[in-house]
C-alpha cells in the first residue's frame, strides 16, 4: 500500500468492510496458540489485528493472506473480535488499492476466470457438465425434488469427479428425483469473496440465484462444504432464501428413511477428519459419522483434532489457489495423524480437503498406506 494512506482512511474503510471488531482485541494471544500456522511456522494474527487497529495492516505482505479462515481463533477469542471477517476485510483493502503480492498471481488467474467461465481454473464453461457424461443424470426440472450442484473441482478435477460420479450413483440406487444444471451453474464465489474480491463474488452470486429462481428451484444439494456454507449463509444477503443440504445430512436422511440400504461389509479401520466450513463454520459433526458407524464392519477411530478443534487442511480462505511449501501444509500433519492411529483409508467430505490430502498421501509417499475418501465413495461401495 503506499506509505502516505491516511492511516485514518484506512481505519475507516476496515470498519466499512466489517473489521471493526479490531478494536475490541485486548492482545491475550490465545488467538495464536491455537492457529495452525503455529504448528509449522511462526504467525501473529495477533500481531495483525493490533497494527490493522492502527490503520498499518501490512497488506503487503504474504501475512495477511495467510488465514486459511479454518474459524478456530474465532471460537477461542474472548473478546469476539472475529478475526475471520478482519482478515477478509483486509483483503477487500488490498484488492481496492491493486496490492497483491507475488504469490497471489494464481488468485488473479482464478479471479479472470471466475468472471469469464465461472469457474477457477480458466477451463471453459461448456465442459462444466462434462463429469456426468455417462451416467444416468437428468436436467433440473421444477418438479423434481432436488437439484445436486457440484462444486467447481468436482466438475473439473479428475480426482474429485469420481466423489460427483459417487454422488449419483448413491442418489439413483435410492431413487432421488433429482437434476443438474449443468453449464449453467456458475462457482458459488465462496473462496473470492475470502480474497476480497467483492465484485466477481457477487456477480457470480447474482448469477447463481437468476438461474435458481428461473428453474424454479427450492432445495438444494451440495458435495462442497464451501458451497454449503456461501449459499445457505451468504446468499441471504441477496434476499435468495433456498433449502440448503450438504451430502452427509442428506445421505443420513436417506438411509434413516430406508430409502438407501447398506447391505455390504467394509471391513477396514477409518478416521474422518472434519472440514472447517462444514463443522465449525455450520455445526455438521455428527452427521458424517453417524453414515460410518452405519456401515458393518467398518472400524471409526477419531484423531487428535477432531469436532471443533479439527486442523484445517489449509485449503479455505483462498489458500486453494496460493502455493504453499510443503514443509508448511497442514494437511501433511493431518495426514500424519492418521497414520499415526493406523487407519485404512482417512475419510472427510470436502472436495477442498480431499485434495490437500491426496496431494500430502503423495508427497509423503503414504500411497501404498492409506487411502483417502470422501464419505460417498465409502457409501457407494456398501449399498
Ligand atoms: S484471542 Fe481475541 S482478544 Fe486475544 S489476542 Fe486474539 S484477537 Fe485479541
Ligand atoms: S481463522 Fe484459523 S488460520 Fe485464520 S488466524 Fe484464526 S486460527 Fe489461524
């Protein structure tokens, strides 16, 4: 930022962008000891939010955009100074002045092509659907009972594919009247809008809901715990109220209904490691587990850091597009833990954290070891 901004100005607009809570912040630190940068590196929110009090919220720097946003310092804070909304308004800062440091180069990228295609990874918009191809998967249509919105990497990644493939074959085997709409979905806008890019979020999010309400939808299913969290959360700001479902409540429903029958073993010790933005973002801890401890023979052991003191795969807060060392990511320690308890396969249900976790499985040479999966891909090989 240049060194002349009225430290005021900046103050204000922190308070503009919803970072007044600055203020309250009375320096304890209890908001570091529990971050996991900490567990890899050395890093003061702390130290950050007493000079963004000040209106010198270096934004220069790679510091303030390494909040994974995982919200665990929020939940220990004692004087409620949401430092999730703190560092995001930051960032709305830096975006306003065109500050970026180099690392953020992927996030521009993103950012172009979150405008132009409506997804991330400047692939185009025609190939959004092109995961179904194959399957037995229909366009919305009003009266089907739901529509299933993949997220971005569940439609464009490779290895994530295989959870939206999953998806539908569980949803079919239990006759769900459902649809997709395909190339018309656009990303939800989750992790731009945690950037500060307020513009391409609510674009897209204007989108989305255009072309919800034209295909009269009412309920909505989502793989992603980000898309979870944007649409049931965020879009009510725009007015848009729709039923929102995540898979885990969804699946659990389903089999609780006796509409989806497990009728096959899965004799193998399993772990499941809680995303952020599906736990301590929106409170869904059980769900997930209750469909494991569902499935015969299926071994659940939990981790040290598990419910509402899970360690973040390190992926939220735009982290997904920022290259991170590999002797920083959180997702090798969680890895780690998982190893550590001896498990088969390390389950979660996030195609964000699905894909930290496969990257550490490999780059720590884990792959003959432990398998990772997303709760359907379990779910799918017992019905
Ligand atoms: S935990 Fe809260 S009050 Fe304590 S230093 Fe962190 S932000 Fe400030
Ligand atoms: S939200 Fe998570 S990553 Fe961000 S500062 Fe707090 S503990 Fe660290």
């Amino acid at each position: 930022m240049d060194t002349e901004t009225p430290i005021k100005e900046v103050v204000e607009e922190l308070k503009e962008f919803g970072g007044d809570a600055v203020k309250l912040c009375y320096q304890c630190g209890k908001c570091d000891t529990v971050c996991p940068w900490n567990r890899v590196i050395n890093f003061s929110i702390r130290k950050l939010i007493r000079e963004a009090t000040f209106g010198l919220p270096e934004i220069e720097l790679e510091e303030v955009w390494r909040c994974t946003t995982c919200g665990k310092c929020p939940q220990e804070c004692p004087r409620d100074v949401k430092q999730v909304d703190d560092v995001v308004a930051m960032r709305r800062i830096a975006t306003e002045y065109g500050v970026a440091p180099p690392l953020l180069k992927p996030v521009r990228s993103a950012s172009a092509s979150l405008a132009a295609e409506g997804n991330p990874f400047v692939q185009e918009r025609s190939e959004r659907a092109d995961w179904a191809e194959g399957l037995d998967v229909k366009p919305f249509a009003e009266e089907m009972e739901i529509l299933y919105f993949p997220c971005c990497y569940v439609c464009y990644d490779q290895r994530l594919k295989e959870v939206a493939q999953a998806t539908v074959n569980i949803l079919n085997k239990a006759g769900v009247e459902f649809g997709i709409l395909g190339t018309q979905d656009n990303c939800c806008g989750e992790s731009i809008r945690k950037t500060g890019n307020e513009d391409v979020f609510k674009n897209l999010a204007r989108e989305n809901i255009k072309t919800f309400i034209g295909n009269g939808v009412k309920k909505i299913l989502v793989s992603s715990p980000h898309c979870y969290h944007t649409f049931k959360n965020e879009y009510p700001e725009f007015k848009a109220n729709f039923e929102i479902v995540h898979i885990s409540q969804y699946l659990l429903e389903l089999i609780n209904e006796g509409r989806l029958q497990i009728n096959k073993e899965f004799p193998k010790k399993v772990t499941y490691h809680d995303p952020c933005y599906l736990g301590r973002h929106n409170g869904i801890y059980e769900e997930p587990r209750e469909i494991l401890k569902k499935i015969p023979g299926l071994e659940l052991s939990e981790m040290p850091d598990s419910r509402e003191d899970s360690l973040c795969c390190g992926m939220g807060g735009g982290r997904i597009w920022i290259d991170t060392k590999m002797h920083e990511r959180f997702s090798n320690l969680r890895t780690e833990q998982a190893i550590e308890l001896e498990a088969d396969v390390l389950s979660t249900s996030c195609p964000y954290c699905i894909d930290a976790l496969e990257e550490s499985r490999s780059g720590l040479n884990y792959e003959d070891v432990i398998l990772v999966k997303d709760i359907t891909e379990i779910l799918q090989e017992v019905i």
